[in-house]
C-alpha cells in the first residue's frame, strides 16, 4: 500500500541508462547504501546519484528527494504528454511523499507554478529545502603568549636568527600557566523535508586533565604542578617528568633547556646544544654538540666531537666510545671501547677497563684503569691521576702572584727600614710617606696569607697520593706521559701489563714507580716535578670549546 516505509540498498556500482525508472517490491534490496522509500514509489538510478520519486503518468511529473532528506525537487519530464501542472497536483503530490506544507514549501509551489507558466524546465526545481544539523565544535586549549615568543619564526629580513632555538617541544617548570581551554560548543538539531529532526553525526570532545596538571579557579585556566615536558595527545593535556625525544634532536627541536631528566630516542646532530637539570640519555650518536647535565649523562652510542662540542656532567658520563672532544665529570667517567684524542677531566675516576685511551688528554681525580695506553704508532698520550690540570693552574697562578706581591713587600720594607730608625728627624711629609709605605706592605702581606690559603684549600681539595694509581692491564706505549699529582714521567719503552703506576715516598724522596702485577717487579722512574712557570707549557691542555651556533652568541 502507498506510504509504507522501508529500507533498501543502492550498490554505487549498479549502472542503469540514464533516467531508466525500476519499481522495486518491498522487500528487493541491492548491496550498497541505505536509502529511505516508500511503497509505490520508483527509483532514479543515476551514477553517483539516487532519488526516490513519485510516478504520475499522466500527469509527466514526479517528486524526487535528496539522498539526505534535505531537499525535494519536482521534476518534469519534457518527453511525455501530460496536462498542466496545477496546484492541487502538486499539493496532492506533497501529501503522498509525506512533505510537510509549510510556509516556505507553499511560496515555492507558487513560485514553481509561475515558473511552468513560461516553459517547462530543463533542471529539477526545489520546492522543499530543510535545515541541516549543526555541527559542535570540539573543545580547544590555547597556549600561553610565553611559549608563542619561544616558537617565533625569523623575519624575512632577520640574518642573525638563530635557528638552533626554536623551540618545537615544550619544557615548563613547576606553577607555569600552560594556557586556557575554550569549552566545546555543542551541536543544533535540523530538520529534514519531512519534518523528522536530523541530530549532529558527533558529541564534542572535551579537553582532557592528565598527570601533573590542573585547573585554575576560574575552570579555564591550567597549570603544571611538576616541572616537565607538556604532552598534548588525544585531546589531553599532561606534563612528563621525563621530556622524551623520539627522534634526532635537530632543526625539529631546536636545542633541548629542561629541568627534568631527558631521553633522546635518536642523534644529537651536530651544534645543537642539550641541557638538563637532571640526567641526559642519548639512545644513538653524539656528533658536535654541546651536552651539560646537572646529574648524569648516558651515551649508548658514541661521539664525534671533531674537536668543536664538548660535555659537562655534575655527576657521571658514560659512553660506548668518544673521539675528538672534551668531557668533564664530577663524578665517574667511563668509556667502553676507546677513547681518542679526547680531553677527559674526571672528579673521581676513569674506566676504560675493556678499551683503549690514544692521544689527547686525560685526568682523574682518583683512579684510571685502562686496558691499553698510547698506540703502536707513538701518538703522545698524557694521562694523570690525583690531580686536575685546571686545580694545578689556578695553584700555580697564585704562587705566582704571592711570589710577586713578596717582591713588592721586600721592596717596601727596605725602602722604609732606614727612615724608620730615623723616625724623629723626618719631617712631616716623610713621616706621612713612610706611613702610607707600612699600611701599604702590610695589605699586601694580608693578600698573600688569603692566596696562601685559597691555594692550600686546592690542595686539600686533591685526594692523598698514596690513595691514587694507573691501573694498565695491557700496554704502555711509547711516548705516553703519565702525572700523579705533580710528579710526571714520559714512556720511552713499551711496557706490558697487568701493572700499576704510583706515587710513593722511598728515603723521603717522592718517585714515581711501576708494580707488575704477575711478578711483583717493582721499577723506579726518573720524573720531573711540576713547577708554576713551566706548568702551563708541561701540561699543554686545550682550552674548553665554546658554544658556537650560526646566528646566536659564541657562549664559553
């Protein structure tokens, strides 16, 4: 019967000739989409197209709806003979398709019927158009202005922009505003052309609170509670303790400044600087670039200074092996395999047990266990434990300005010794002269006990020579040159190992002594002693590398 509601399914591939019309009984269906139709009503199969339409012979015309319901269009067929079209055909007609005859339906009738009254139409004419559902907007959060100027791009004209400093993952400390959400938006019923209301196809989603968040009094408002790296994933908003690198740390980071630890999943590419007030762990490789932790840093892979990056760690390095840079630890450092023409200044010990230490230079505080020292080809190695070649700088240049200042003072104090045995027969410029001579050699007398002191301090601060040794478990090449505290000797021969190299007192004379450790064979060198105006020449450390980004300030 007419006006029974069912469902079928267009299969999109289903290709019938142009305007061909198919009456289908209630339950016919075809693969593909659902459409709406009602009994005695046919199908306009076009290609990417379908419109249920009422069939009137007789009178030429049908009525055939979008595929949304959203608008019905009345069609008339130039190719058959039918009467006119009059109001109450197409009134009938609305009522059959169970169209709503409303105010704006009504007027387009009118218009429509005008319309025929100059010639038929070559294109369907809407007489019926609803209102589509109104879609919610999702829920937004928008940045705090800060971290907009830490993203900023260059100007065009802008040829000192760093480009090592923009700043693509975002890094907070404890209480900073993130920014404020923008609550969703929810959605507005339509209606279609029968009057049946069409619901939004989603409901808006809610910006989410993760860990170390929260929200403001005012409810818009977040803020971190842990000092971290911001996370924004799957509409939530959540601060990391750990900031997480999961590639190269390059121009799509930008350099790394975190108060938390950082885990950098690929390279740290050439220049770009990496700081952290925690721990750095670098999953690959370190070219030349610039690394400081305030704990410790782990290097899984390697590093390729090339004489331009350096790392400084308040706690421990370690590395698979390192090559051309300068590394200085507080605490322990350790190379797993080699490590070459480097500079290394360790606070407490140097541990490249399983690996090899050529050229450069290296420095421990305590101990250095290593399983080779030099190379066959004779590159010059210097190696040193109980001592800090920067320590033994600063020693020295404080001797030397005491040994100075004391010039100056026994200068002073014989200028001044005759006139003060003369004292009463000095007139009263030369007793105001003399005066002003004694303050001035007794400041001078106070700044060398202060030197006197801050040197002693240094000194305390290096570790008992009879605690500290080399430990070699396979060779010492020639042109090696080892230091334990001040006294210094250069391999002229290569030794084999296991052996030990130390510090000892033999007959009140410090020497420097060789202990193999199979035989207990003990041999003396003929070392030389560190002196303050030829240390700087003995030592011969490399200066520290500076920070040098294109664009930014050289930073030491």
């Amino acid at each position: 019967m007419r006006g029974t509601l069912m469902s079928i399914n267009y299969f999109r591939q289903y290709e019938l000739r142009n305007r061909d019309i198919v009456t289908l009984a209630p339950a016919h269906e075809v693969n593909g989409i659902s459409i709406r139709l009602y009994e005695g009503l046919d199908i306009d199969f076009r290609k990417d197209h379908v419109m249920a339409q009422v069939s009137s012979k007789r009178k030429g015309f049908s009525i055939q709806i979008s595929p949304n319901n959203l608008r019905a269009f009345l069609v008339v067929r130039p190719d058959q003979n039918h009467e006119p079209v009059t109001r109450e055909d197409l009134l009938d007609l609305l009522a059959e398709m169970k169209l709503p005859q409303t105010p704006d339906t009504l007027k387009r009738v009118d218009e429509t019927l005008a319309s025929l009254q100059k010639g038929l139409p070559r294109e369907p004419i809407l007489l019926a158009e609803g209102i589509p559902a109104h879609e919610p907007v999702d829920a937004s959060f928008i940045w705090n202005e800060i971290f907009h100027q830490k993203s900023s791009e260059p100007a065009d004209d802008d040829a000192g922009f760093n480009f090592y400093e923009r700043h693509k993952i975002v890094t907070v400390e404890v209480g900073t505003v993130l920014g404020e959400i923008h609550p969703p938006v929810p959605g507005k019923n339509g209606v279609d052309v029968f009057g049946t209301p069409i619901k939004p196809s989603y409901t808006p989603a809610p910006i989410k609170l993760g860990e170390n968040v929260e929200l403001g009094s005012d409810k818009r408002t977040i803020k971190s509670t842990s000092s971290g790296q911001v996370i924004i994933q799957n509409d939530k908003i959540s601060v990391s303790n750990v900031l997480n690198v999961t590639n190269n740390v390059d121009f799509e980071t930008g350099n790394i400044d975190s108060t938390t630890s950082v885990c950098i999943r690929g390279n740290v590419c050439d220049l770009f600087r990496v700081q952290s007030k925690q721990h750095i762990t670098v999953q690959g490789m370190v070219e030349a670039a610039f690394l400081q932790a305030d704990g410790d840093i782990s290097i899984i892979g390697g590093v390729k200074g090339r004489d331009k990056a350096f790392m400084e760690a308040q706690g421990n390095i370690s590395a698979k092996f390192i090559n051309s840079i300068y590394v200085e630890a507080q605490g322990t450092i350790t190379i797993c395999k080699e490590a070459i023409n480097s500079v290394i200044l360790a606070g407490d010990t140097l541990d490249i047990r399983f690996g090899s230490l050529i050229g450069g230079h290296a420095f421990a505080l305590k101990n250095v266990r290593v399983k080779s020292l030099g190379s066959p080809a004779g590159v010059k190695t210097v190696v040193g434990v109980g001592m800090n070649p920067l320590i033994y700088q600063q020693i020295f240049e404080l001797e030397k300005n005491m040994r100075k200042v004391k010039e100056v003072v026994e200068k002073i104090q014989t200028s001044i010794e005759p006139l003060l045995k003369h004292i009463k027969q000095l007139t009263p410029d030369q007793r105001e002269k003399a005066t002003e001579l004694m303050f001035k050699s007794q400041e001078m007398q106070t700044q060398i006990d202060d030197q006197k002191k801050e040197s002693q301090s240094l000194l305390d601060s290096l570790p008992p020579y009879s605690e500290i040794e080399i430990f070699v478990s396979g060779r010492i090449f020639p042109k090696t040159q080892i230091f334990i505290a001040d006294r210094y000797v250069t391999i002229q021969d290569e030794i084999k190992g296991p052996a030990k190299v130390v510090l000892r007192q033999v007959q009140g004379v410090k020497e420097l002594l060789l202990i193999n450790q199979i035989t207990g064979d003990v041999r003396s060198f003929i070392s030389g002693r560190l002196e303050p105006e030829t240390a700087a020449e003995v030592l011969n450390l490399p200066p520290k590398p500076k920070i040098k980004q294109p664009g930014a300030k050289t930073i030491a």
